[in-house]
C-alpha cells in the first residue's frame, strides 16, 4: 500500500545545490525534520568540484569547510604568449566527501537514497511507486529546467584521475594550459595533483554545441577521442598513466542571454529551487558551487520555511542574481560571437594578465564597476565591429 510521510523540510536532488542545504539546516537548525530525496543510492553522484577562497565569504566558510578535500595556496594558468602563478587559495571536494557528511550529519531516516520522483510541488513530493512525502516547505534540486529557454554557449569536459607509478612532481593545481590544440572552440586542460604520485586531468572546451563525443556502454564502439587527448597531454609530461582511479565528464551551460521567468517557470510552478534548477550557476564558468553555498546560507538563517515562503525566498535570491550578472553575459556573447572559435584563447589569455583581485571578483561573480570598465579597456582580442555585433551595438547583433 502507498505510504505518506511527513517532514518539515523535503530537498528534492541529493547533489550539491541539495546536500548543502540539507547540511546547513542540519547544523542551523537542528530541530527540523528535514529529508533530502536522491534517486540514486549515494549522494553526489561522481563529481570534483573546485572553488577559489574568495568565491565563499568568510560568513559562509562553515558550510562547506568540512567538505574540502584537497587545498593549495596557489595555482598556474598558461597560454602560448603568457604563464603565470596566481597567489589564489584554492580547493576542492569530492563527491565522496559530501556523501559521507550527509550520513554523518542527518538522521538514517532522513536520508531518502533509491526514491524516483514523479512530481514534486510547494509542499509535497510523489514518488514513483505511489508513496508521497508531505512537507511544510519543498526545494527542488534536481538539476536544470529547460535550457532551451536561455541563449548558451557550452563549457564540456572530461576528466580523468590517474594513479600514476612515480611522482609527478606538480605542488599545485594548473587550472588553465591553453598551450594545447585548440580543437572545438576554446580549450584547456585541467590538473590537480591531489597526492605526490595522484593527479586529475581534464581536457574542457568553450563549445558552440553540447555534444561531448564518448563512446556509448554495448555499442561496441571504443574510440573515445578526448579521453586520448587527456592520456596524450599527460604523456607529453612524463606522467604513466597504466592506473585509472575513476572518470567523469559533463556539459555546464555558459549564458549568453534568456528568459528568466520562463526558466524558472519551467522547474515547477511556485516550486521553491536551488542549484541549476534555479538558474543559480556563473554565466561564464557555468560552476553552481558559490550560488550554493550562498543559498544554503540564506536557507538556514530564513524564519518562513513554508512552501511559499521558500518559493518567495528562492525565486527572488535567483532573479536578483540573473540581474546582477548582464555584464557576464555581455562577455559570453563577445566569446562566442566575436571570437574565432580558434583564436577564443586570446580573450582568456588577454584576462589573466589583469589584477590577481580582479580575476578573484570574477570568479566570484563580484566584479566592481572599476573591475568591468578594466576588462573592457585596451586592445581588445576580438575585432571591435563583431564584438559590437554580438553584443547587439551594431545591425546584424543578437539582442540580449
């Protein structure tokens, strides 16, 4: 017989954007029954996900403190006319990690693993074999809503980690060598030394379609392109890489443009949302991490916890970062449309030669008005008449 169940507080999507919320409540507000819904068997799925320091205010580090596991306090970038080492904190968590804080943190019973969703609303979730969950209050993580509603471009990758059979000798991460082949729009490779002989390497691409070329499970077909890519960069550095520890791949939106009530909308009507259901994630970098932990913040410190007021609180947290956020999307446009596919390097090799504080705001979502009039000054990378076009100056643009 179907079941109906009760809870103060129902998190539908055990990934980040759900994970931390559930944890932020858990230590905020202990006295609520919280349960966070996830279809598969863990939480978190299979992610590596990276921050800078200044991308978490200092209020804010409680949250997400206990989930780093990996941390340096610098990182490289390189490009073929420009290397340098920026004096930038930066970490990172796997999924793991957020897995087995959630079992630490909540209740057995809380933890609501191997449950497919049908529906979900402001106070009540339908599962698939006919049990219902009620709630006070429901946010709705699972993942985006229509993306056929924003104007994107596509940040895809793939990664792998390798244990390797001698040092390989990296103190720090290299969060961007665009030195490589430039294939498929703007790329770069990714490295993390995450112990003396462990490192993680991702070959990524600013795209103009999402289409990440793997090879399908029983199709027979083996070839796998940009994994080889990943094997021959690490190869061209010495690194054996006989020993693979695990994979994982994925295409984050980069926007450009959009309707934003209509992609709010179309995640559920007067559903309270988080993570890229919400729209919450950097237009430039398409990482949801910063907005998460913000929300969650904002979550645990909320006094009207009820659907509507989640729904109120939400929608109006997501809609005011959207507006704040045009110059980043301005900035996607000149990337994508201005930009050769080929020559998109020079914008980000043009960038990193900026202030080391501003390439922090950046990253954040924080630029200053002095920060924007600096990146858009000076000898531009891209012809000045398309970067008008695209930005919908001159005839022939898009509009925003």
């Amino acid at each position: 017989m179907p079941e109906t169940l009760s809870c103060d507080i129902a998190i539908v999507g055990g990934g980040l954007a759900g994970g931390l919320i559930a944890l932020a409540l858990a230590k905020q507000r202990p006295e609520l029954d919280v349960r966070i819904v996830e279809r598969s068997d863990r939480f978190g799925g299979n992610h590596l996900w990276s921050f800078f320091a200044s991308d978490v205010r200092d209020a804010d580090r409680w949250i997400v403190a206990p989930l780093v596991s990996y941390g340096w306090k610098s990182y490289d970038i390189a490009f073929p006319a420009h290397r340098r080492t920026l004096d930038s904190a930066y970490y990172s968590i796997e999924s793991e990690r957020l897995d087995a804080m959630l079992r630490a943190e909540l209740p057995a019973h809380r933890l609501m693993t191997g449950r497919k969703v049908l529906a979900a609303g402001p106070t009540a979730v339908v599962f698939a074999d006919g049990d219902r969950l009620e709630a006070k209050g429901v946010i709705d993580t699972r993942g985006p809503g229509d993306l056929g509603l924003l104007d994107l471009g596509w940040q895809k990758f793939v990664g792998i980690e390798f244990e390797l059979d001698t040092p390989h000798g990296l103190t720090r991460p290299i969060v961007m060598d665009a030195t490589v082949e430039q294939i498929d729009g703007y790329r770069f490779v990714y490295t993390l030394p995450l112990s003396p002989t462990r490192l993680f390497i991702e070959d990524t691409y600013y795209s103009d379609t999402p289409d990440l070329y793997r090879p399908q499970p029983g199709s027979g077909n083996k070839a796998d392109p940009i994994a080889d890519r990943v094997r021959a960069y690490a190869a061209a550095h010495g690194w054996a890489t006989h020993t693979v520890i695990r994979e994982e791949s994925g295409v984050l939106p980069v926007t450009m443009g959009g309707d934003f009530e209509a992609y709010w909308q179309s995640g559920g009507n007067k559903v309270a949302k988080a993570g890229m259901r919400a729209g919450l994630f950097h237009p430039t970098t398409g990482y949801s991490l910063p907005d998460a932990v913000r929300l969650a913040a904002l979550i645990a410190t909320a006094r009207d916890l009820s659907g509507e007021g989640l729904h109120t609180l939400t929608h109006a947290y997501a809609k005011r970062t959207w507006q704040a956020r045009g110059f980043y999307r301005m900035l996607d446009k000149m990337l994508f449309r201005a930009a050769e596919p080929e020559e998109r390097y020079r914008v980000l090799e043009r960038f990193y030669r900026l202030d080391q504080r501003l390439v922090r705001r950046f990253y954040a979502g924080r630029s200053t008005m002095m920060d924007k009039a600096r990146i858009l000054t000076g000898k531009p990378p891209v012809p000045i008449s398309r970067a008008l076009r695209a930005i919908g100056v001159l005839p022939g643009g898009v509009k925003a």
